[in-house]
C-alpha cells in the first residue's frame, strides 16, 4: 500500500488592498497621462484662448476672474502650514496683493481646465476654504484630511467622482476646507466612453487667495500621513520638486499674471 503523501501547503500572502472610492469601488488611477510637451485638441485649445487660461504649476490652466475689493484683516498671519514657515509675498514680484500680509481679499475666483494633455492637479492644499462649481466634462478628486490627524495617526482619505451623473453621485459643487490637501485627475466625459473635451470649473477662495497660503504636499508629508498601501496607491499624485516649479512659475508669470489662482 502506498502511504500517503504529505502536501506542502504555501503560507498566504497578505494582500495590500489599495484606496477604493466608497461610492464606485474603482481603484484610483489615472485615465490620461500628462503630455506637457503634447498639442491641445482644437476645441481644447479654443477653450484655453477664450478663457484667457494659463498653464498652472499645479497642472492645468487657470485664469482669475474676479478678486473682491473688500479687504478683511489676515486670519493666517505668523501661522504656518506644519510647521513651515509661510511663503513670503515680497518673493513673488508684485504678484500677491500689497495688503497681503495684513489683510485678504473677501474671496477670489478662477477658471481651472484639466485636458488630455494636462491631467492632472497634483497634491497641494490652501489655508482658505474652497468652494468648488462644476461647469463640464468629468473628474476625480482626492482629499487627505490631514488638519484632522492628531499625533502618530493617519490621515482619513476621500475621493469622489465630480460630474452631471448626480443620480450616479457624481457632484456638481463641492467645498474643500483649509488645510486639508487635494489632488484631481481627468476622467472621460461619459461613463464606458473614451475621450474627454476637459474638466471645466470655478473656484472660489475664501478669504482670497495668497500664495503665502499655498504649499504643495512634501515626499514627507506623504510617507507621514498615509499608510504604505495609500502610499502606492496614490503617489502619482504627489508632485516631485515642488519648491524649485512653484518659484520658476511664479518669477516666469509675474508681468502675466493679472491677480493670483487659487
């Protein structure tokens, strides 16, 4: 009789579930791939003149529409965004308001347009609230509640699809508070179909918008925040080199740039 023979089972291995949306259940990744160097669509390209859009160090475009003339006193002043020191407004050549480290405008608003050429608004939060209005296309946001975490926790992670779909729970406005940081990503106009005409929407930012009040997400800021599955799920998001982009843009804009985005 031939004894049986004993079969070596394999332990498991754990798997690393990546960040899914509580509403599609979709892995977050990206729909289109930024071509910085690539040529807009003619419809794409007819949007960005009649807007008077420009490229924005977040990925995109971007033009501010409005400013208001009503000053507030400066709730951000001596504060800092974890513990860096805030970005001063004499760096950036006239480009923040005179009042700016005294005073904020009421609110300020801008156009921003994600395409298939510039997909993607990397990682970067604002110490205003912002209160964002879709006009077309689709996309995909992304929020690290990071001004929630208290000490050795980690940040709760929220996405959401922003679109005309509402019986589907896409959203036509949502508010993004300050310190929290947000990232968003083209998807296609319509479910199922491929190809986008851009993501089109207002923001407004109350109280208005200073780049004293803006910082993108660190590799540090990252790693501390997120556990190592969000981390691979979500670091294509993050923007590389953040400093140096947000300085070239600003000095390459300021005879351009008529008031400040976001």
């Amino acid at each position: 009789m031939t004894p049986h023979r004993k079969i070596r089972r394999e332990p498991r291995k754990r798997l690393i579930m990546p960040v899914r949306d509580t509403l599609s259940k979709e892995l977050i990744r990206p729909r289109f791939f930024p071509d910085h160097d690539g040529t807009e669509s003619p419809s794409i390209q007819h949007i960005i003149d009649a807007l008077k859009l420009q490229k924005h160090v977040e990925g995109g475009y971007f033009a501010e529409t409005d400013r208001d003339s009503f000053l507030i006193p400066n709730p951000f002043t001596n504060k800092s965004i974890d513990g860096q020191s805030p970005i001063s407004a004499v760096s950036f050549k006239g480009l923040s308001s005179p009042f700016s480290r005294h005073s904020r405008a009421a609110s300020t608003t801008i156009f921003y347009l994600l395409t298939p050429k510039s997909s993607l608004g990397a990682f970067h939060r604002n110490k205003g609230r912002t209160i964002h209005t879709l006009h077309r296309g689709r996309g995909r946001y992304v929020l690290i509640h990071a001004d929630e975490v208290g000490e050795g926790q980690k940040a709760r992670v929220e996405t959401f699809i922003v679109g005309h779909n509402v019986s589907e729970g896409e959203r036509l406005q949502w508010i993004v508070e300050g310190g929290k940081y947000k990232a968003s990503f083209l998807l296609d106009d319509e479910e199922g179909l491929s190809g986008s005409e851009g993501l089109l929407i207002s923001e407004t930012v109350i109280p208005g918008f200073e780049y004293s009040d803006h910082n993108f997400m660190t590799q540090e800021q990252f790693d501390s925040l997120l556990t190592a599955a969000k981390r691979a799920e979500l670091s294509w998001l993050l923007r590389k080199d953040t400093a140096p982009q947000l300085t070239n843009f600003i000095n390459s804009s300021s005879t351009e740039l008529n008031g400040c985005p976001r």
